[in-house]
C-alpha cells in the first residue's frame, strides 16, 4: 500500500510562492501522474494538477498561470509550486495519486494560510 | 469545463436508511466518475471509480451506478461511520471538476 507524506511552510504573505512536496513511500513515483488538490475552509475539493515523471502536465486553466508540478524521481517525490498567493488560496492542500482513476492514495493534507 | 451537480446537497438520515446521491454532469462523460467520502478533518477516502466499481476494503453497501450524465451512489444501509459528506469527480476531461458535495446528517 502506497503511502504519501507531505510538507512544506504553512503560513505564508500575499505574493510569496507557495511550496508543497509529497514523499511517495511503498511504491515508485514513476509509471502514475502525481496530482495536488485543495479544499478551501467549510469549502468543498478543487483539482489543482498533475504531472508524471516525464514532465507531462495537466493544470487547471484557473491557476495555469500560477501553478507548477514536477516529479523528481531520485527522491522519489513529488512538488507543488504556486507563484503569487493572495488569501483565495487558503486552504489545505492534498497529494494524491492517479492509478487508474484519481486518487486511490492520499497525502494527509497541509493547511495554507497566506495572511494579507 | 464540465460542471458536476450533486444533489441533495445535504441531508437527514437514519441509521438503517437506503440513501442515495445523485450526481449530474453538464456534458457526456462516459463512466469517467469516482465517489470520494470525506468526514470532518480527514482526508478524502475513494470508494468507487470507473462510475461503479468499488474501490478496495469499501463495503458491498456502497455501490455506484450511471453513465453519460447521470450517476448515483446508494448506501443499502447506512452505518453511523457513513454520516459524512460524499463528492463525485469528473475526470473525462480537463480540468477535472468535483461536484460541490452531499453533507449526510443524522
């Protein structure tokens, strides 16, 4: 059984980068996409990605401009990046994994506050 | 982008209850549909895919049906560990979009 381990700042200022990076333990990264969803507070789930350890990617058009995912697969792991946070992007944010379909295994989640 | 509708968006029920979920997309998608259960602080669980296919270690209680636009998740019999809100998942195109979720409350 797969499992994932996430990390990265909590607590960010409006315009900083975001930086999240998922450890993928049980398994390798390499073979699946690697997604990033967030869930806002009291909100519900918004797909944020994904990318495979090729490099190709998929983001959502809302965040395209802002967002990067990448596979590093020496470490096994998996990255977010998002450039430029305003306070709409609060939120927890997920890792998971796509096999077969989205995302039989999950991160434990990280809560983002980004303070104006 | 494809719209996930999912109604009711909450809802009282009994233990014992057959209870059933729907979820309509705003275009075709096949059976490109996946359930995902999620309880208060914890992190979503998946408990279908492929619109009807049970996910492992999910109970024969849940099962998932539909293809096009429509889809349901029933649970038989609800189970006071099922009190939890339910979201549907499109992922026939991009960008994948999530329904706005069904609360299920005693």
């Amino acid at each position: 059984q797969v499992q994932l381990q996430q990390w990265g700042a909590g607590l960010l200022k409006s315009s900083e980068t975001l930086s999240l990076t998922c450890a993928v333990y049980g398994g390798s990264v390499s073979g699946y996409y690697w997604s990033w969803i967030r869930q806002s507070p009291g909100m519900g789930l918004e797909w944020i990605g994904e990318s495979n350890d090729s490099g190709s990617t998929n983001y959502s058009p809302s965040l395209k401009s802002r967002v990067s995912i990448s596979v590093d697969r020496s470490k096994n792991e998996f990255s977010l990046k998002l450039n430029s946070v305003t306070a709409a992007d609060t939120a927890v944010y997920y890792c998971a994994r796509v096999w077969y379909a989205p995302f039989d295994s999950w991160g434990q989640g990280n809560l983002v506050i980004v303070a104006s | 982008d494809i719209q996930m509708t999912q109604s009711p968006s909450a809802m009282s029920a009994s233990v014992g209850d057959r209870v059933t979920i729907t979820c309509r997309a705003s275009q075709g998608i096949s059976t490109y549909l996946a359930w995902f259960q999620q309880k208060p602080g914890k992190v979503p669980k998946r408990l279908i895919y492929g619109s009807s296919t049970l996910h492992s270690e999910v109970p024969s209680r849940f099962s998932g049906f539909g293809s096009g636009t429509e889809f349901t998740l029933t649970i038989s019999s609800l189970q006071p560990e099922d009190f939890a809100t339910y979201y549907c998942l499109q992922h026939f195109d991009y960008p994948w979009t999530f329904g706005q979720g069904t609360k299920v409350e005693i």
